[in-house]
C-alpha cells in the first residue's frame, strides 16, 4: 500500500469531521466456514481504506490535534501461540513506520486509551456491528455519560455512523485505486475468455466455474463474489450460484465471475452459446441486451444521474422486446406500467471498489471523474413464464462492463473481453 495513498484518504477523512470529534474504526472478525474452519480472511472496506491493514483484533483512532493528524492504532505483536500455528506477523514498530501511525498500543490496553482520546470530544464517528466488545464498551460510557461521576470527563454527545463519511470518500477512485480494479479486470477477462474457449456440451457449470477459478488463484487473485455460471433457464435466476447443472447443447450460459485484487473488485458477466453458435432467437434478444448496454456506456459522462442511465437501457430494452412482440403494448404503456420488468427486472447497473455492490448513494448523485461503475442490463425470459411463445423459454442474457467516469465522457474497463456476437463465437470455436 503507497504511504501517499493512505496519508491523502486519512487526511480527506479528517477534513469531512468536524472540529473536535474522532472516530473509531474496528477491523473484521475471522470469519468461520464451519466450527474452527476460517474463511479466506477479508478485512472490513472501511477499515482497509483507512488503515490500509488487513488483519483481524485491530481498532484505529483517527483525529485532529493542533493542526496534526493523529491515527492511533491498537494491535498486538504476535503471540507465542500464534507464532506456533499462524507465524510470525510483522512487528508492531514496522507497522508504525510503514502504515504512518502516530502511536500503536496494545490492543489490551484500548479501553482505557480510547477514553482518553475521546474524553471532552464533540463528536465521535463509529460503526457498529464489528466488534462486540467495543460496542458494549461504547454503551456503557454513553449510560454513564449521564451520570456526571468523572471529573473533567464529557463523552461525546454526537454519536455518528462513519459510513456517513467513507461512503463519500470512496466515492472517487484514486489513480491507485483504479489501477488495482484495472488489474483485477485483467485476470477476470482472461478467466471469462478461458471459460468460453472450454465451453462445450456435456461440461458441467462447475467445470467452467473452476477454470475461472483457477485464473483468479493462479494470479494470486480471489473471486471478488461467487461466481455464477448459469446454463439454459439458470440463467434466468439472478443470483444463481449453485452452478451444478450439465451444459446442454443450443442452451446459452450467463457467467457472472470476477476477481478481487488487493480489495478492489472488478464485476464482469458474458453470456455466450455453450455450443459455440446464437441460435436465431438467442441472438434477437443479445442483441437488444448488447444496444441497450453499448447505448447506456455512451450516455455516461460527468454530470449524469443513475436514473438517467437506467432509462436509457430500459427504453432499448422496451423498443426491442415489444419488435419481437415479447411485450404486446405500446411503448408508453410498457413505460408506465413498467412492463419491462417481467424481463429486465434489475437496475442497470451499481458503484465498484472495495465492495462489489460499493459503498454510496444512488438518488441525487451526479457522475463525476474517478466514478467507477458496473453497467449490466439483461433480459431473462424464464420458463415459468406462461405468457410468452415456447421458442424463448429459458433464455436469460446479461452483459456487464466496469466503466470510469472521466473529465470526457467514460472508459470501459472491461474492453478487452468481447461482446459482439460474432467475436463471442470465433472465441468459443477456438
Ligand atoms: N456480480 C454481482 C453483480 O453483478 O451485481
Ligand atoms: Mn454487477
Ligand atoms: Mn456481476
């Protein structure tokens, strides 16, 4: 992590607080798979932005002080126990250096030092929810506060979700922040391309999903979300994950895979034949799920809203399935009555970071430079569907990019990965 990169996001942090306040962040529990089996270890968005740390049992103190800011954080060296078993994690005194603390304590000794820190502050910014003890603890001097039992002791009497800052903040995506989502777009396009290069009938998802697997593991990289691969009417469920079903020969797969790099996600989703070749009613409707995504991308400039670009994809969408007579109103009525929806009933797309679904509001924001955004409409005509001719069941498309809102107009990440039919089919057949 470049110290630059950390001193410019602890000193926005601190410029939105203000005057006399503090606030506190707690890194992530472990996270268990079952009784003492841990999951991969992800640390807390919040708190990897800030501290640039990503290790459980961690609290950091962030405030201003006479014109200096003070980031203090609580953290243990390694155990005797934990050198047995975990190894060796670097020392408290090389964390300092090379994360710009102003102080590490011991994380013992929090309780005591947070009260000292905060005694008499305004306002103090925190999270609930991640560390138990630390919330009770947290109560406890909120009841007591009441109370006036301590001598020059004020708690403070502002208590403030943090994310109400770091949402903004992460908002806008650094050079830093971009090049690493860049990167993981990179290892996630070669995984979209391996997977449509196995594809063939009688694979099952779970083959597919495994080789885009292996790309993410390979670059030292981890699927920023579970993968789904979803065959025929699979397809059609959104978040379909089970992935164990047998390609079948004329069905399409929806891959919805994609890598997290260092905490930045990339989001990508390709849908292509599992036989290498759009059969006629597959390829109408990629078509209209393809014009309404290119038409959304060259919508995106600065200044634009999400509802904007929403309408964008839903007016394609709707002109198109009513050509094909999927939808038998008018336009104006397919708008009003949002008859889309039986179709196409996501939105179009959401903000990408440190999470997948990112971190910030969708109302009232305007794009700006640095903005970065998933843009993936679909149409999934699902076999439940009584209302439509037997030719369409089960087909269910998605195309999703990574695009960066610049000072002109926008940059799709995700270019390199194909989306016309024809270059989707001479990759399969390759
Ligand atoms: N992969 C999650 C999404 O596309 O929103
Ligand atoms: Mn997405
Ligand atoms: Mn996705």
């Amino acid at each position: 992590m470049e110290l630059n990169e950390l001193k410019r996001r602890r000193l926005a942090l601190i410029s939105r607080m203000p005057r006399n306040s503090v606030a506190i962040l707690s890194s992530a529990n472990k996270n268990y798979r079952t009784k003492d089996v841990e999951n991969p270890y992800r640390q807390n968005s919040d708190f990897l932005y800030i501290t640039g740390l990503s290790e459980p049992n961690l609290i950091n103190l962030i405030f201003k002080e006479n014109e200096k800011i003070n980031s203090i954080l609580f953290r243990d060296n390694t155990s005797e126990y934990e050198m047995v078993w975990d190894g060796t994690r670097i020392d408290n005194d090389t964390v300092q250096k090379m994360y710009d603390f102003t102080e590490v304590h011991r994380y013992n000794d929090c309780k005591d030092k947070i009260l000292d820190f905060i005694k008499n502050k305004d306002s103090l910014f925190i999270e609930s929810g991640l560390n138990n003890e630390l919330d009770s603890f947290i109560q406890e001097q909120i009841s007591n506060s009441g109370k006036n039992n301590r001598k020059n002791f004020s708690f403070p009497n502002q208590i403030i979700a943090l994310h109400s800052l770091t949402q903004n903040l992460r908002l806008i995506k650094s050079k830093y922040e971009i090049k690493l989502i860049k990167d993981a777009a990179k290892v996630s396009i070669k995984a979209h391309k391996e997977a449509m290069k196995k594809s063939k009938p009688g694979m099952y998802e779970y083959e597919l999903d495994a080789e885009i697997k292996y790309i993410f593991n390979k670059n030292n990289m981890h699927y920023a979300y579970m993968s789904i691969v979803g065959s025929g009417n699979n397809a059609c469920t959104l978040h379909y994950v089970k992935n164990e079903s047998l390609l079948k020969d004329k069905d399409l797969v929806l891959i919805d895979a994609a890598a997290e790099n260092q905490g930045y996600a990339s989001d990508i989703t390709r849908t292509f034949p599992v036989n290498g070749k759009f059969t006629k009613e597959q390829a109408e409707i990629y078509d209209i799920v393809l014009r309404s995504q290119e038409k959304a991308i060259e919508f995106i400039k600065p200044g634009v809203t999400w509802d904007e670009v929403h309408k964008v994809t839903v007016s394609e969408i709707s002109k198109g399935l009513i050509e094909l007579n999927l939808l038998t109103d008018k336009y104006e009525d397919v708008i009003k009555n949002e008859s889309y929806k039986d179709f196409f009933m996501h939105k179009t797309g959401h903000w990408l970071g440190l999470d997948v679904h990112d971190v910030g509001e969708y109302e009232n924001i305007l794009f700006k430079p640095g903005m970065v955004i998933t843009v993936e409409p679909g149409i999934y005509i699902n076999y439940l569907n009584n209302n439509v001719d037997e030719k369409w069941k089960g087909i269910g498309i998605r195309i999703e990019d990574d695009v960066l809102v610049t000072e002109n107009g926008s940059e799709v990440i995700t270019l390199d990965l194909p989306k016309s039919r024809h270059e989707i089919e001479s990759l399969c057949n390759q």
